[in-house]
C-alpha cells in the first residue's frame, strides 16, 4: 500500500495508531520519546538515591548504586529500537545493583525495559520476559511461604507485601505490555482490513469505468455504424452509376437524410443520458426489437432485400434482452448492408412462449460472393460487440459463413425470464 493512501487514511481516522508518531533524532537511531523518558527516570533515581531510598551495605559505597542507576537509564534509549537487548543488559545491572544493593530507582528502570520489551521487542523477547517474570514469581510465592513458615517473615502481611511488592514492580509492566501489544495487533489487523477495503473500493471503481466505458463504445458503434453506413453505401451506389440518374440520386439523397436524422436523434438521446445520469423523464432511450419493422424499412431503402419471419408471442421482454435483440440485429442488417451478394437477407425473431421462461432468438442471414473484401469504414468491432452482449446475458452468440461458403449466419440465442416466470 503507498504512502499516499495510508496518509489518505489516516487523515479520515481509519488508520488506528497512526495518529501519534515518535520523532526521531540522532539519524534515526534514537527516539525522542525514548530520550525524555530516560531523563525523567534518571531524575527520579537521583532523587530516590539523594534521599537514601536503597539498602547500604557495609563496604559499598553509595556511589556504586548511583552509577547503576545512571546505567540502567542510559539502556532505555533503546527502549524503542532495541528493547530486547536492552532488558538483557538491563537484568545484568539490577543484578549488580542487588548484589551491591539494591535501589529504588534502578528497579523502576528496570520495570519500564520489562514494559518495553513486551510492546515494541520481537514476540520471542516477550514470551521471554513473561516467562522469566512468571517463572520468578513462583520462585518468590515459593521462597516466601518458605520463609514464613520457617519464621522467617514477620507476619503474614510481610509475606503478601512481599508478593504486591513483586507484582508491581515486574509482573505489573509485563502484564501491561502485553495488553498494549494486543490493542496494536488488532489496531494493525483493523488498519490492514481497511486498506483492503480501500484497494477492493478501487478495484469496483476501475471495474465499474470500464464496464460502463465498453458499454458507451458498443452504443456509439451501434448508432453510428448502422446508419452511417447506409449512407456510405447509397452514396457509393449514387456516385458510381453511369449515366448520372436523376431519380436515383433522389431516392438515395432521401435515404441519406433519413439515416442521418435518426442516426442524430439517437446521439441526442444517448449524449442527454450521459450528461444527466438517468433517462429524461417521459421519454425512452432503451431500443426495442418489436421496432425491427424501423430497421428493415431503413435497410430496404438502402437497397437491401429483406424477408423477416417472426414465430411465437411479441411480448414483453425485459429491457436488457430487448435492447440486446434490437442491437445484435441492427449490427447484422448493418454487416449485410455492406457485404451482402445479392443485397438480401432473411431474417427470422422466434419470441419465447408466453407466460413461459425462454430464449429469444435472433437469427440473419445473407449470401456473400467468397471473401469479404476490407470494409474501410468498419471500425472491426461489430461481432464483438454483438457477442459482448448476448455473453452479458449469459446466452449464446455465433456467427460465420456457412459450411459451404455461400451464406454468413448470424445467431443469437438470448434468455428470457418473463414476469410470470420469475
């Protein structure tokens, strides 16, 4: 995950523990944090020593606890970068401290690198620190009850001192520690579970743009490749007939207008659906295969022979199927317009059962003179954009020429679920 996400993140408050960050200084090596608290311990120590807040032995002079002290606190700017090492050498002068000792403030100290190494050291100087914090207070319930019974220990509430004196010195940190270490791996697991739902966010968005982009490429193509072709192809017929045929240039000038005005009046309804994200109200942009008769008088007036034959209920199909009909035939009337040899083309729209759940099936077909020669104004996007849709749906879509090569087949088998049927 980049920088700039998690930053994102973290400004909306996803990020939980990012929120405060310790400086570092000394090239990165120390922390801030690390540094003022290891001056306020050693503060602390100096004043407990000051007052005598230590057990004096006979031949150790005070300045000796005053130096383990000093130690002890010099180890917790490591607190942060290395607390496991730290809390090793740490035991190894509160042994010295005790042995000369002990004092106050070195096992304060010392409490502080037992805390430290149970939040921010490896998992193994954890377990380690629990372990021996664990193991020793077993020792100290087991020594103690020793001792008392052994009358040893004034009383039994010198015997449970000594255990609350235990306890919150070690066992205290390390068990809240370990609870900070807890809250940071399930702030870290709820931080990673975010930008995870952040990338998928991503990911739908990225989907969903080129979803919608393929399907305003294959609604431009439509509207634009079956008219427009049948305006080049009746001007190409114009300017190639000799001697010039008045007649026939009006015929053709007649087919050209009409084509561009239904090819302009569908931009306009698809550009106004664009602009404003929802279809105007009162007025209807899905195109229907019941207005195939529009597509078969617009290919006959572009001089192409059409038979149509239509078997079963023209009912009502669900808005998807019908416009996936309506689009899938108007690419293949558009194919036949341009390649068809003869210029004809039999159709045939076999409608579902009513109150039953079908397919519709859309079927073209036109001969063809052997191979097609290169259509320059075809953008090669047609068959894909007829198989794009009946695959949407979840139907079947084939097309190409027939076994021997006199006819190409068009074929689209689309599932319909009518409205008694679902």
């Amino acid at each position: 995950m980049t920088t700039g996400l998690r930053r994102a993140l973290a400004e909306k408050g996803v990020l939980l523990g990012a929120v405060h960050r310790d400086r570092r200084v000394l090239g990165g090596r120390l922390y801030l944090g690390s540094a003022v608290w290891a001056a306020v311990h050693l503060s602390m120590g100096v004043l407990l020593w000051a007052l005598g807040a230590y057990v004096h032995r006979d031949g150790t002079a005070p300045a000796v606890l005053l130096a383990t002290v000093a130690v002890m606190c010099a180890l917790m700017l490591l607190r942060r970068t290395a607390p496991g090492a730290a809390l090793a050498a740490g035991t190894a002068v509160l042994a010295v401290d005790t042995l000369f000792g002990p004092s106050s403030g070195v096992y304060l100290a010392y409490g502080d690198l037992l805390y430290a190494a149970c939040v921010w050291g490896r998992r193994r100087s954890a377990f380690g620190a629990l372990s021996a914090v664990a193991a020793g207070g077993a020792a100290v319930v087991a020594a103690g009850g020793w001792l008392y019974a052994a009358g040893q220990v004034d009383g039994a509430l010198a015997y449970l001192q000594l255990i609350g004196l235990y306890v919150m010195v070690f066992a205290l940190p390390v068990v809240a520690g370990w609870s900070v270490r807890e809250h940071r791996g399930r702030a870290d697991l709820e931080r990673e579970r975010a930008e995870e739902r952040v990338r998928m966010a991503e990911l739908d968005r990225a989907r969903a743009v080129a979803e919608e982009r393929a399907r305003v490429a294959r609604e431009l193509h439509d509207v634009i490749a079956n008219h427009m072709s049948a305006v080049a192809v009746q001007s190409t017929a114009a300017l190639s007939r000799e001697p010039f045929d008045p007649e026939l240039v009006r015929r053709v000038l007649v087919v050209v207008r009409d084509n561009s005005v239904q090819g302009l009046e569908e931009m306009r309804r698809m550009i106004g659906v664009l602009r404003t994200g929802e279809a105007p109200a009162g007025e209807r942009i899905t195109p229907r295969v019941g207005e195939a008769d529009l597509l078969v008088r617009t290919a006959r007036e572009a001089g192409l022979e059409v038979e149509v034959r239509e078997r079963g209920d023209r009912g009502p199909l669900p808005p998807q199927v019908d416009a996936a009909a309506y689009r899938i035939l108007q690419e293949a009337l558009t194919n036949a317009l341009r390649y068809a040899d003869p210029p004809r083309v039999r159709v045939a729209l076999d409608y579902p059962p009513a109150g039953g759940a079908d397919r519709l099936v859309v079927a073209v077909e036109n001969p063809v003179a052997g191979a097609a020669p290169p259509d320059p104004l075809g953008a090669g996007m047609g068959l894909v954009g007829m198989r794009e849709r009946a695959d949407l749906l979840g139907g079947v879509f084939c097309a190409g020429p027939s076994g021997d090569g006199r006819l190409w087949r068009v074929r689209a088998e689309l599932p319909v679920r009518t409205e008694a049927g679902q």
